[in-house]
C-alpha cells in the first residue's frame, strides 16, 4: 500500500501543508521540534483511527484552530481510496471515500510503527509486553479486539463486585455468574494468543537469525499466570481457570482484585535460553525489536495481499548498519518507509531504490 498524497489542515504546527510521497523511502530531516513525528502521526491516525501519542484527541487540533482535517490518497494493487480524518473539539469522523468508517477504517492496521520507545517491549513491564502483544498482534486475527473488550468488561464488573464482598455488601455465592463469564473470554484470549504466536514466532525467529547472521536463537514464549501449556485447547485452558479460581477466591476477596487470567500474563523472548529484558544487551534488545517489527510486514503481506507502510520515528540511524541494512533489504523494493532524523548527515542509504528527502522547519516541508 503507498500513500500517494498527504493533506494537512490545522493538524498541530502544521497550517496547511500538502506533499506527495514518493514509493519507497521518504526521509525527514529537521531539527527538534519541527514536525516530523507530527507527520508520522497524521499518517498513522489516518490508517488506524487513532494516534499513537495521544488519546486526547483535541490535543492535535492546531492551537489556534477549531477543527483539523487529514486527508490520505492511498494506493494498494487493486484500487486507489481516499481516507480523511476530521477533528473538531469532542468529535472525530474517519471517512473512506467519502462514507463514514468506524474502528480499522482500512479493516486492518495499514501502518507499522517503530519509535525509540518501542525498547519497553523488551525491557519494561509485563503491561507494556501485553499492550504490544494486544495492539500489535491481536489485530492479525479478526475477533481479538472485540473479545478483549468483552473480557475487559466482565473483568471491570467482577473486581468491582470483589470490592462489595470485601466490604459485607454482597454474598460470595454472587462471584459464580462472573468467574464462569471471566473463565468463558478470558480462555478466548489464551487461546488466540497462542495460536497467534504460533505464526507469529517463526516468523520472528527465521528473522532474527537472519539479522544476526546466523549467529543468536530466539524464542517467544507465553507466561501464563494459569497452570497452561502452549498446546492446552480452550476447553482445558477454561477448566484450569476456573479450578485455579478456587484456590486465589479468598486472596482475590481480600484484594478486591482479579489476580489470574490473561490480564496478569506476560510474554519472555529468550535469546540463546535467557531472557533478553534480564540479560540483554542494548543492542539485541533492538535487534528482538526490529525483528518483531519486520515480522509484521512480512505477516501484514502473507494476510492481505499487501505491505503495510513503515514508520520509523527517530530509529533507523540509531540502529548500525548491519540491522539498517537487514531492514532496508527486507523493506526494499516493496514498502513504503517514511523515516524521520535530525541528523542529515548519517543519511547514507545507498541502496538504489527510490528517495525523497524532506526538510521540516517549524510546521513547513521543504
Ligand atoms: N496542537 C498543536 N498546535 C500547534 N503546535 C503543536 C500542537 N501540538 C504540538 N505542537 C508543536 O509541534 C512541535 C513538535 O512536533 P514534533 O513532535 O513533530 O517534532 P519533531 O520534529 O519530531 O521533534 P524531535 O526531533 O524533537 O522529535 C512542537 O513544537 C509542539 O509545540
Ligand atoms: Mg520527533
């Protein structure tokens, strides 16, 4: 998918701007401050509905502005479709073609990002792992979202009523009704997760060797706070849940707090057998990065037929040039890259595909 033209109207420092992308690389250079993640982020909530930086949407409306508008001419290998977003103060409409869209305006992300604070996956908590795992791998399969906010519900209703138990207000015999609706999605997504992983970590490892020549393994597994194996069905998955229940009821109780399920799970990537947010360096935690980043592509491409733009927000001159390398190979050729820097001067990517080098200077492309 490429996107053929960017419009801006009032989206932060940027007035009125308008450019058109060429295929391949598309380099913006600047100083602090300018606009160039402000570019990275009009595209990304074009194609995903959202922004990456913020939830509070009116954030992005131009400060002296009372509306905001993107608009997206994109191009896949069958058609060519406009996407628009429109941003006025507690409102946002994402048209396709002029007909109003809602969630994945695209039906999938569209976009994959890599920003210098990607490094939490690795190194951070097991929330920051698990917000990963739910935003950037649950979409390649299509009920994920929707029954992860089922299970977010039902998992927001029953710690509220452990509260009540605590506090006398309620009986204990009233949990039943939430442990089995608790038990029911929350088994979905044990299950989901682990048949995810069973694409997507192949992927990811092939990937990996390759961009460490060959030299380092690794493996992703999933740490259940349920007494499950990787190869458990869901049923099985469903009857460890709600035996294991039992056994936390009184520490939940006295907690008011949902302690098992996959809420509480988390994700290890074991390089040579040890875990790489404990005994990494910097550089493999990167190199596990770029890999899960390359594997979405590669993943984006083998699901829809199409490759998914990159963004790459302040990280490709960080990355030496081997992994520079791997990446513009796996790239090259077939995606669209929009890449910022505010350093021109490491810019060498001498590779013979098609460039655009953009400067941005206090909200204008130059
Ligand atoms: N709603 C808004 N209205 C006007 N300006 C805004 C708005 N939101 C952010 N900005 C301005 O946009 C600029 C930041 O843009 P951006 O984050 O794209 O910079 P950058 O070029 O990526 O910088 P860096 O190299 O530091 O990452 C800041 O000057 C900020 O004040
Ligand atoms: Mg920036």
């Amino acid at each position: 998918m490429y996107l053929k033209r960017l419009e801006l109207t009032n989206f932060r420092n940027f007035l009125s701007q308008d450019i058109e992308p060429g295929l391949f690389f598309n380099i913006f250079t600047g100083k602090n401050a300018q606009g160039k993640t402000n570019i990275l982020e009009a595209i990304y909530l074009c194609c995903t509905g959202k922004s990456f930086r913020t939830v509070k949407e009116k954030e992005i409306i131009n400060w002296n502005a009372d509306f905001s508008t993107i608009y997206c001419l994109l191009e896949t290998s069958v058609r060519e479709f406009e996407l628009k977003v429109l941003l006025s103060p507690g409102q946002k409409k994402i048209m396709v073609n002029g007909t109003l869209a809602r969630g994945y305006p695209l039906k999938w992300p569209g976009v994959v990002l890599f920003t210098p604070g990607d490094l939490v996956i690795v190194k951070g908590s097991p929330q920051e792992r698990r917000h990963f795992f739910d935003s950037e791998i649950g979409p390649f399969k299509a009920q994920y979202g929707f029954e992860l906010n089922q299970y977010q519900r039902v998992l927001i209703q029953r710690n509220n009523l452990l509260r009540e138990i605590r506090d006398k207000r309620l009986k204990n015999e009233s949990l039943q009704v939430w442990n089995e609706q608790l038990c029911r999605y929350g088994s979905k997504i044990i299950t989901m997760r682990l048949e995810l992983l069973k694409r997507f970590g192949p992927v990811v490892q092939k990937l990996f060797r390759e961009l460490t020549g060959g030299m380092e393994k690794i493996d992703i597994r999933y740490l259940s706070s349920l007494k499950i194996n990787q190869l458990s069905t869901e049923r099985e998955i469903y009857n460890q849940f709600n035996d294991h229940l039992t056994s936390v009821k009184q520490q939940e109780i006295e907690r008011a707090q949902s302690l098992i399920g996959p809420h509480r799970d988390d994700l290890a990537f074991i390089i040579d057998g040890n875990d790489a947010r404990i005994y990494g360096s910097q550089g493999q935690q990167r190199t596990v990065i770029l890999a899960l980043k390359i594997a979405q592509i590669k993943m984006w491409h083998i699901e829809t037929g199409e490759y998914p733009i990159l963004l790459l927000d302040d990280v490709l001159f960080e990355l030496d040039r081997v992994r520079q390398d791997a990446l513009f190979d796996q790239a090259g050729g077939a995606v669209q890259v929009f890449i910022t820097s505010t350093e021109s001067s490491n810019i060498n990517i001498n590779h013979s595909y098609v460039k655009k080098l953009y400067t941005v200077s206090k909200g204008k492309i130059i």
